[in-house]
C-alpha cells in the first residue's frame, strides 16, 4: 500500500462521515482520477485483510466506518508492514538523507546512504541535486569532502527556514499533526521527520503554543499553530546540537517590549526547560520574529510602518478592482481583514519563511480564475517583499477576495443569525460564511476562532456552524466542513428542520458612507457646500431615534475634509529631511492635533527603520502610531521650493510632505486612498506640489478628488 492509499484510509477513518471527492482531492492533493484509483487499491487491501470496504454513494460521497477493535488492529498491521519494508520511494530517501546529514555527527557519505537505502548510486546521486536544488533557494550549501563527508553551510537562520520548507514540501502537515492529536499511526515520512524533531516534545510545543496564544489574546489560527509547533521544534534541535543565530540585520533595539516575547519566554521555559537569559539576543529575537510571522495583529494595534502597509493594501484592492471590474473597495471589511493579514504575509516573505496551506489546490481547482488574477495583483506587494509570492499565499489572498466576491452579489432580507467558528483561519472563514449564504438566508454575525467564547456569545446569534469539535453552552451548532459540501448542505437543511424554533430575523441596515454622500448631494443643491462630518453626526441621532441601524465604521472623510487652510504650507524651504518633518507638522503641534512626543516618534522610526515614510516618487506620508500622541484626526501638508533627499534608494528626492495624525486603523482611509492616487502618477506630484496659492492647491485637490469619486 502506498503512502497516499494509507493517507486515504487515515482521513476516512478520522472523519467517520461521508466525505465528498472535491474534500478528498482537497485532503490528498491529487486530481479526482487519481484519488478513484486509490480508493480502488484501498479497497483490494482492505479486504484482503479482512476490513470492512469503503462505501461509495454517488450523492454522499465516500465512507469508511471501522469500531475501535478494528482501528486498532488496521493500525497496528500497518505499523508492522512498515517496519518490514526495504523500498524506500524518493521522498521517502531526500528526507532520510537531509536528516541523517544534520544529525549524525560523525561523517557520512554516498556509499553509507546506497547501503542504507538498498538503492543505486544514481538515484542517491538524483537525491543530492534534489537537496541541493531546495537548499540554494536559501542560500544554504551541500558541501562534500573526502574527510568530512557531507555537511551543510550557511546563515544559521537560513538553514532552519529551509529545514522548515524542506518538511512543508514532502509532508501534509495538517495530516500528521491529526495523526499525532488522534493517536493514529504515522507514515514512513512523518515518521522521519518526527525522528528528528522530537514528536513529543513538538506536540508539547503545539499545545503550549494554542494554550499561551488564547490565554494572551494573539490572532492566530489552527494551520498557524502547527507550523509555528514546527520551527519551535526545529530551533530547539539545532540549538542543542550546539547551532546558533549569532548575528541579524534587523535587531529592534526594545525587541523585549514586544508582546510576542513573553510567549518566548513562557516557551522556552514552560516546554523546552531553558531560561530565555540564557540564550543569545539574537536567538531571542529570532523567536519573536517567528511568532510576529504569523500573528495577525488586533485591529487596535498597529506597527510603526502602518502607514505604508495600509498604502499597500489600498493599492492591491485597486489593482484587483482594475482587473476585476469588480467594486472590492465597497467592501469595507475586507480591507481590514487584508491589512491585518499583510503585515505578517510581507514578513513571512521578505525573511523565507514557507507556511503550508492545505486548502491551495482547492482554491487553485474551485476559484481558479480568481486566483490567477490575484497571482497577476500581488506585482504590487513584490517590490515590498523582494521575492515572489508562493501559490500557497497567493492562495490565502484569493480566499479573501474570492468571499468578498461573495459577499458582494448578495443582499437578502430576513435572515437566520449565525456565527461561523473556524479553525482554519479568517479568509477560510470568511468565504464559508460567502458561500453559505448563497444558498441560506443566513446574516453571519462574525466569524471567529474557537477559543474566543465571549465574542461568539456577544454576537447573539441563534445558533452556530463550526469547523472543528466542540460544545458551545446554550447555543445550538453544526459542524460542517471548512470548504461548503453538497453533504454540508443537507446537514443544514436537517438542522434547521430539526430546530423549528430557530427564526429568521430582518432588519434595516444602511450603509452609512454612500447614503450619507448622496444626503449631501442632494443638500448641496439648495445650500452652501456642506461639512459632512458633523451635518453626519446630527443625522446619525435622527435615524438612532427612529431605529434605523447604519454601518457607521465606514464613514471616511476625504482630503479635503481633513485639510484646512492653515495646514497647507507651500513652497517651503527646510535643510533635510529631519526639518521637513518638523516643519509639516507644525501647523498640527499648533493646534494640538497632536503632542510634541508625535513629532518626536516620527523622527526616531526613520532614524531606526530608514526611510519607509517615503511612500513614492517625490512623496512622504510623515506618521507615527495614534499612541505616540495623536488627540484628534488631522492632516497638513507642506510642498518643497528645493526637493529634499530622504535617503531613499528610488524616490528621493522629496518635494511633497504629508503630515498625517491618526486617531484608529480606518477613519484616515479616504485619505489614504487619495495619497495613493496622487503617486500612482508622476504628473499630479508635480501639479500639486507646482501650487503657489492655498486656492490653487485646494482647487487641484478638489478636482483630483471629485474625479476620483466619478
């Protein structure tokens, strides 16, 4: 029986359900040809053995349904087979090769691997242009001599990254962390691989990591556990064999303050028995960045460089709508759900740190024409990251575009309440939650993890639908699968049946920016020009009062709402760039939109992180965290008599400044959007910052703007 038949057999018996072809092309990562012919083989072998077949039904899918004797009796006839076998397929030799290489500390050579392998020179030959291939992505070296054997140089921090891609290449890691959780036996390769890192020790790991996380309040999800109990388990191997991270180019000064370092800390000491102060620094701060890689911030928390990760986002959903004719930026949340996911995805690309996806081929399959746009879209975000994207991301990012496509071509009234819990993270909810409701009269009142109770009661929904195993007190649930099944469906439809009390509710939701804006308009023609603002807030009370429910988070004001005349300074002449942000953000000390310590911060993160405030050619977008000082939503500008070099390597030098002072993640985003625009093109840089007069300047604003709205 080959690996992928027992794969098979494995995934059946867990489930104990019928499971679709789709979920099982899914599951093994193969085509639905393929995936006939292993259920045949397995069916030979089962009954050969003396185990119930596996049923087909030609509506319901596949099952396999075996009691507890017979689990544990398949089990252990398939973990003695294991042991007598002598043929040893390539995956099976690339991975004990890698690892006898790193473990063995005596030397080791061609001929050890042909004797231990019962294999040909060729193919062991085949196998090092294959390691060798994988380790050159990270700058890591296979070396061979006569005297020493072969051993692997470079970066430290490169070697575990590729160890990390090497294990997510060759094993379904979602698999055998279930096999492990379910006491079920392991394949030849995970077997391997648990060899190395320790299976006990990186099962301790990952449940140490889910209990700090949900007790610490960090936004990861079940895919970001496992990968995470994965490097941990890699880190501890290779700092006991006495390898060490002894230097990096990216060190924080005050990485100790950052949130991720006290779940370092209660790692290393909790589960691995090491005291954090008795490693290095770097080995510290290595093991953040790991946990930063993966942590999707709360939204009330943002890094220094916000700015230019929310320009990057608004600057992606702009490319995907041109491509798309698709109108992606009516979708208030999927921007914050992209930007919280940005962050730790540049990260993760910028430092090589592979993450495994196991729903890619799905998507890939199902949401093929959207994927392969959002492939073409991320030219954006790859300047950024230095590298390419791997399709496993591209694939998370087509999950988010792909529900807000969904979400999009819907709007149904009357509706049942429900809460989506998901373990396999917010986009993966999200587009269950999309394709649910193009079936259901369902208003999904939020998608969350497992572990967040409170929020799934605070929502109020009538009953819940749910990825993984789990009992919610007084609140009736489902578990249905990740990717919506024909099979999922009819458990709804007898769920629904099976709780008639269970009603649908309607009620009247507005969507405030647009309706606001047309208000306005319609003002407008039979008034002066309008505040939107505060002529806002009074309206928001009339329809409070009359019951009337409105999506308030979208209200955004544009540049013009923003920007005063008194914050508009032109044609200025500063020294260097130091003075240029002093100077644009004067107009705002002055008014107390913002304190002294802003202008200081703003200073320091370009000091510490290089210019990053230059956000395109000619362009700065001067800005800090809300924290370091903001006490209202503000914004000045200040246009450059001589352009001032920022010390940036494409857009230097600057000749327009933005000042910007945020108060939150997303009440700033109309301006954002209208920066973006103005450095998407060279020729309106120089028409703005061209301005001799405040009148001009808020003429050309005006025009840029109204032409954006067109």
């Amino acid at each position: 029986m080959t690996s992928k038949e027992l794969e098979l057999i494995s995934f059946l018996i867990a489930r104990n359900e019928y499971s679709t072809y789709g979920e099982l092309k899914t599951a093994l990562q193969k085509s639905e040809r393929t995936v006939r012919y292993y259920l045949e083989q397995a069916n030979q072998v089962l009954q050969q053995q003396g185990f119930p077949c596996i049923e087909q039904d030609r509506k319901l899918g596949v099952r396999l349904q075996f009691t507890a004797a017979e689990k544990q009796h398949f089990f252990s006839l398939l973990n003695a087979s294991q042991e007598q076998t002598e043929y040893y397929p390539a995956g099976e030799r690339i991975l004990r090769i890698l690892f006898s290489i790193l473990q063995n500390q005596e030397p080791t050579f061609a001929t050890t691997f042909i004797d231990e392998l019962i294999t040909s020179k060729s193919s062991i030959d085949s196998d090092m242009k294959t390691i060798r291939k994988l380790a050159k992505e990270y700058g890591v070296v296979l070396k061979s001599t006569p005297r020493e054997g072969f051993r692997f140089q470079g970066d430290e921090w490169a070697v575990r990254l590729f160890l990390n891609n090497v294990i997510n290449h060759y094993i379904n890691l979602e698999m055998m962390m279930d096999n492990g959780r379910n006491h079920f036996v392991f394949s030849k390769k995970e077997k391997i691989v648990l060899e190395y890192l320790n299976e006990k020790l990186l099962f301790s790991i990952y449940r140490h990591i889910e209990q700090i996380a949900r007790s610490e309040g960090f936004a990861f999800n079940e895919i970001h556990f496992r990968q995470m109990a994965v490097i941990f388990a890699i880190w501890y191997k290779r700092f006991t064999q006495g390898y060490t991270v002894t230097s990096t180019n990216c060190l924080p000064l005050r990485y100790e303050k950052l949130h991720s370092y006290q779940m370092v800390v209660q790692l290393l000491q909790e589960t691995m028995g090491v005291e954090a102060r008795a490693i290095s620094e770097y080995e510290r701060y290595y093991l953040c960045f790991i946990i930063d890689s993966f942590n999707i911030k709360h939204s009330t928390v943002l890094k220094i460089d916000w700015g230019g990760l929310q320009l990057l986002t608004i600057q992606l959903i702009q490319e995907m709508e041109q491509l798309t004719a698709i109108p992606f930026s009516q979708d208030k949340e999927l921007f914050e759900r992209l930007f919280n996911h940005i962050e730790p995805l540049i990260n993760r690309i910028k430092n090589g740190v592979s993450i495994f996806n196991p729903l890619k081929n799905m998507v890939m399959e199902q949401y093929s024409m959207m994927y392969n746009t959002v492939h073409k879209a991320v030219r954006v975000l790859e300047p950024f990251c230095r590298q390419k994207l791997s399709a496993e991301e591209i694939a998370y990012l087509t999950l988010h575009f792909s529900a807000s496509e969904e979400k999009l071509a819907q709007c149904n009234p009357g509706k049942y309440r429900v809460v989506i819990i998901c373990g396999h993270g917010v986009a993966t909810g999200e587009l269950l939650a999309e394709n649910l409701k193009k079936y259901y009269q369902f208003d999904v009142m939020g998608v969350v993890n497992g572990y967040d109770i409170h929020a799934i009661k605070r929502l109020g929904a009538d009953f819940a639908l749910k990825t993984i195993d789990m009992e919610i007190n007084n609140l009736p649930s489902l578990k249905i699968d990740p990717v919506l099944t024909e099979h999922d469906q009819q458990k709804i439809k007898q769920f629904l049946d099976n709780h008639p009390g269970i009603k649908k509710s309607g009620t009247t939701h507005l969507a405030a920016v647009d309706f606001f804006r047309d208000i306005c308009k319609i003002a407008e023609k039979h008034s002066t020009k309008l505040k939107l603002e505060p002529f806002i807030e009074e309206l928001e009370q009339l329809f409070a009062i009359n019951k009337i429910i409105l999506n308030r988070q979208g209200v955004q004001p544009m540049i013009r709402e923003v920007l005063k005349n008194q914050h508009i300074l032109l044609q200025q002449i500063s020294p260097n760039w130091e003075a240029c942000i002093r100077d644009a953000a004067q107009p705002l000390l002055d008014e107390q939109y913002i304190k002294p310590e802003y202008v200081t911060a703003m200073i320091a993160a370009v000091n510490k992180y290089g210019p990053y405030i230059v956000v395109g050619k000619g362009v700065a977008l001067a800005h800090a965290r809300p924290e370091d000082g903001v006490l209202k939503l503000g914004l000045s500008v200040m246009t450059l008599k001589t352009p001032v070099r920022f010390g940036h390597e494409t857009n230097d030098p600057v000749s327009l400044v933005f000042c910007l002072a945020a108060v939150d993640n997303f009440s700033h985003l109309k301006v954002m959007k209208s920066i973006v625009n103005i450095i998407s093109e060279d020729s309106k840089i120089e028409e703005i910052a061209g301005q001799a007069t405040i009148a001009g300047f808020q003429k050309v604003l005006d025009e840029f703007e109204e032409g954006m709205q067109a």
